[in-house]
C-alpha cells in the first residue's frame, strides 16, 4: 500500500517536472508570469527634434514643393547639428522613426483639422 502511494507522488512529481518544463520551452503565459503596467518606454525622441520634424511637416503642408521624406528630413537634423542650431548631445533618430513619426502626425494633424472643420459648422 505504502509502495503504491510513493510511485503515485513519484510520478506526479514526473509529471509536474514535465509539464514545467514544456511551458518553458512553449512559452505559454501563465497568471503568475504575466506583467502588468506600461511597456517599456525605451528611447523617445528629443522635444527639441519634435518641434523641427513639426516645422518639417508643417512647411511640406503649406508649400507642396517642400515636402520630406525620412532621409531629407533626418538629413536636415543633421545638418542644423553640424552648424549648432541643435545641441550635439541630441540624438538624431533613425530614418525608421522619423518614417514613423511621420505617420502618427500626419494622423494627429488630420484629426485636429476634422475637429477644427467641425467646430466650425
């Protein structure tokens, strides 16, 4: 009796050690694994660099013949940091984020001028 009630934990514990293991290796979320709060903010891009993309954006919106891409736009960035309108210690991002920072604003922009219209009527 006693030899059947140790092979019955034996193998429970087996079977416990088994099956953390394959959710390890699957990966599978479980209650106690999850994190809760905001992810991780990682780098964010300068105000400073925020008010020139802005001023970018702004002027391709009123004169047609001066809009940017990413690269003229970070370009540019460049360019003013060279001849010191932007502080050197400023991080200039890549043309990855200026292309997505782009689209998040064009969105913004667009919004803001729906509501204005529609305050407007």
């Amino acid at each position: 009796m006693m030899n059947e009630k140790e092979n019955c934990v034996g193998m429970i514990e087996i079977l416990e050690n088994e099956i953390a293991k394959e959710m390890q290796t699957k990966k599978i979320a479980l209650k106690h694994n999850q994190k809760y709060g905001k992810k991780s903010l990682g780098k964010r891009i300068a105000p400073q660099v925020v008010v020139l993309l802005e001023s970018f954006f702004l002027e391709g919106n009123v004169y047609k013949n001066r809009r940017m891409n990413g690269h003229t736009m970070r370009d540019k960035l460049v360019e003013k940091q060279e001849n010191g309108e932007l502080a050197r210690d400023i991080e200039i991002p890549e043309v990855f984020f200026i292309n997505n920072w782009i689209a998040r604003f064009s969105v913004k922009s667009k919004k803001n001028l729906s509501e204005q219209a529609i305050a407007s009527f």
